[in-house]
C-alpha cells in the first residue's frame, strides 16, 4: 500500500532492487554522447536484444536517438564516482576517457515505447565485447557500490 507520500515510498521500494550500472554512449554530429543507466536489462537472445529506460525528458537521449548505434558500457566496480558525476544534468561525460568495463555491447536502435515518464529504448546487438575479470558496479538505495567485503558507497544525488 502507497503511502501518503506515494513517490517517494516508491523511489524507496524501487531503491530496493540491486542493479547494474551502465553508461549508454554514442557519437551524435561528431560529438560524444553519453547518459548513466541503470535500467539495463537482456531481453533476447534469438534475436539479441536489450533494454535500457532514459528519462522521457532527457536531452541527451534526445540527440542519441538519432544515431546509427549506440555502446552500453557496463560500468566497473572503480567507476562509482565517475557514475556520480556523470548522472549530473549537464555534466562533462567525456572529460577524462572511459576505461575498464566489464562489458561493452554495441547496437543499433530497434524501438523505442513511451512508457510513463520514461521511454523503453529496445537495441538489437551488433557487436559484443567482455573482460574476464573485473566486478561490475552496482546501484542500492540512492548509493553505487560493489561486491567486494566492505563496499565503499559513493551517495548519488536525486535531482
């Protein structure tokens, strides 16, 4: 049951969930791109497809739409404070190179769904790249963190 104040009872319920973190890029007019998810999800195999949710109002995926394809960067375990920076409105995403993700996957735009405040982006996958090591960063109530024995939580800050 929701309660008085039904977002933010929700935001917390759906902190709940451990998630991924990925960073969606792509080169639109010659410029870098990029945005932080962490609505990534596989949603096929045959055919490979995958799923990522950008705000409705994102002016960023706003421009990526238009792409030939886009990378799904699955961040690493070290990439906590970068992910911080990089989920700000306006931020420098490309300021210092991008290193280490535990996997990059490659796609072209299959459909999009508007979906509440929120769009459902599908990607047909192209290409795929994984690394053999490395933990992957993760995402728990409001704080990215990771698997080792004493996850160092970085705040993320809520717009």
């Amino acid at each position: 049951m929701l309660s008085t104040e039904p977002d933010r009872t929700l935001r917390a319920a759906f902190g709940r969930w451990v998630t991924g973190v990925a960073f969606v890029t792509a080169e639109v007019d010659g410029a870098p791109q990029g945005l932080i998810v962490s609505s990534f999800a596989a949603v096929s195999l045959r055919p490979p497809l995958v799923s990522f949710c950008p705000a409705s109002d994102s002016l960023t995926w706003r421009r990526m739409r238009h792409a030939d394809h886009f990378a799904i960067n699955v961040l690493e375990a070290g990439h906590g404070e970068f992910a911080r920076r990089a989920a700000e409105p306006g931020a420098d995403r490309f300021s210092e190179p991008l290193r280490d993700a535990v996997a990059v996957i490659e796609c072209g735009l299959e459909a999009e769904h508007p979906a509440g405040d929120h769009s459902i982006v599908v990607g047909r996958v192209h290409r795929v790249r994984v690394r053999t090591s490395g933990e992957p960063l993760v995402y728990f109530a409001g704080a990215f963190g990771d698997f080792s024995p004493h996850p160092q939580e970085i705040p993320c800050q809520h717009s």
